[in-house]
C-alpha cells in the first residue's frame, strides 16, 4: 500500500511503514555496496555488468505486469489516488464530497461527487468551476495517471460504475461540457498516449462536466426514471419481498 501511496512530500515508504507497525523497517546491507541503496538522482550513467544481488534468505520478488484489468495496478494506486484527489480539492474549498476512479476505466478516470446545493451557493459557471479542478489535480503529482475527470451530481454514486457512466453518457454534452488541458504532463503508459498521436508524455486530459445547467443555480430539478426513483417505498417493499416468489434469484 505504501508504495501505492501518494504520500506527504518529505516522508519516505519506509517511515510510513514504520509508523503503522510500531518499528522499524528491516533492510538487509548489501556485501559489494557499502550503502543501503542508490541516491534517487537521474543522469546518465555508463553501463554495468551485475555479477552479484544480495538480498534476504527466501526472499519475495513481487513482479506486476500491468495490463488489462484488474491487477493490483488498479487496486492498489485507484482509491488510494482517489482519497488523495478529494482530500486536495476539499483542502482546496471546493465542494467535493466522494472522490473515486473507476476500475473499469483503467483507473485513468476519476469520478467526483459534488455537494450541489453549496455548488449553487458559490454562483459560479460551469467553466470556472472545472478549470479550477483541472488546474488542481492535472498539476499535482497525484493527477499524474488521471487524464478524465468526471464531474457528477450528489444524486449518483461513485463508487458504482453504472451510475457514473449512466451520466457521462447522459449529461456530459460532447464538446460543449468538457475542458480540455493540454500544457500539462501526461501518462505515457496509457497506449493511445504512447502509441497514438500526439506526444507521449504531454497533454491529452479533460475535465467532463456530468453536471447539468440547473445544478448551478437552482439544484436538481427531476427524478430519475428508474426502479429506485420511481415507485412509492410500498411498492418497491412489496416487490423485493416477493422477489424470489416471482422466480428470479436474489442475485438478479
């Protein structure tokens, strides 16, 4: 987790985990170098030849081919990234009040949750209010990997993944609803970055507006057409206890 973790600028993976085991990391000197490690500066080196790796007795190679989900890639830097996102905007005054990324977007995409009615009371537009979160996260370390933002009502839940792209595909007007960030760095890892047009390790993010117009000024103004939304609690009671009865699994 320590790893994966975007962690306070000064502290290092060893000293967190020290923190939450009550002791120190163990390390192990290695015989050909006198030091526990490499200095962490980058510049060109000439070329080696490794004759010896000294390293514990049974000791663990952790090995992660990242790729199509879901590997600890995902699991591991996605809601610990995400935490960290909502921690910032909120730190920020921004009225952020879930932060999540999605597994099935790669976790590229970061699905945030805003309380509308403040949203309503700072009288702001649409514009403002998502450059200033792209400005945020896309020039922070942790918006590193994220290249979509998804902005959504307090209405849809971000931790399911039917809810956000129900209103990504449904709010989020092409073109119009979305902001684009090009002087900012990007995520070569992600193929149509490294391997599309474009340069590798430049621009390509946005922030998608899944709000819409009303949630600006005078808050959500429908129901959603849907089993939850749309029936009386006796009728949506009386369903799901005869659920079964009716033939369909509990699963269903």
């Amino acid at each position: 987790m320590a790893s994966s973790m975007p962690l306070p600028e000064g502290l290092s993976e060893a000293e967190y985990i020290g923190s939450l085991v009550g002791s120190s990391l163990d390390v192990v000197n290695a015989h050909s170098h006198p030091s526990y490690g490499f200095p962490g500066d980058a510049h060109p080196w000439p070329k080696y030849t490794v004759d010896l790796i000294t390293h514990r007795k049974d000791a663990i190679l952790p090995v992660s081919n990242c790729g199509r989900l879901t590997d600890e890639t995902h699991t591991m830097i996605g809601p610990l990234a995400a935490a960290e996102i909502g921690f910032l905007l909120k730190s920020k005054g921004l009225p952020i009040k879930e932060a999540f990324l999605p597994f099935e977007t790669q976790v590229i995409w970061v699905a945030l949750q805003v309380d509308t009615q403040k949203l309503c009371e700072m009288k702001t537009t649409s514009e403002k209010f998502c450059r200033e979160i792209g400005d945020i996260i896309f020039n922070h370390k942790v918006g590193y990997t994220i290249h979509r933002l998804v902005i959504v009502g307090d209405d849809i839940n971000v931790y399911d993944f039917k809810d956000v792209i129900w209103a990504f595909c449904t709010r989020c007007r092409p073109g119009m609803d979305e902001y684009f960030f090009e002087d900012v760095a990007g995520f070569p890892l992600i193929p149509y970055m490294s391997h599309g047009n474009g340069v590798p390790n430049r621009s390509g993010k946005v922030v998608s507006d899944s709000l819409l117009p009303v949630e600006y000024t005078t808050g959500k103004n429908w129901e959603a057409a849907d089993f939850e939304n749309s029936f009386p609690e006796e009728i949506k009671d009386r369903v799901c206890s005869r659920w079964q009865a009716l033939g369909f699994n509990s699963h269903q």
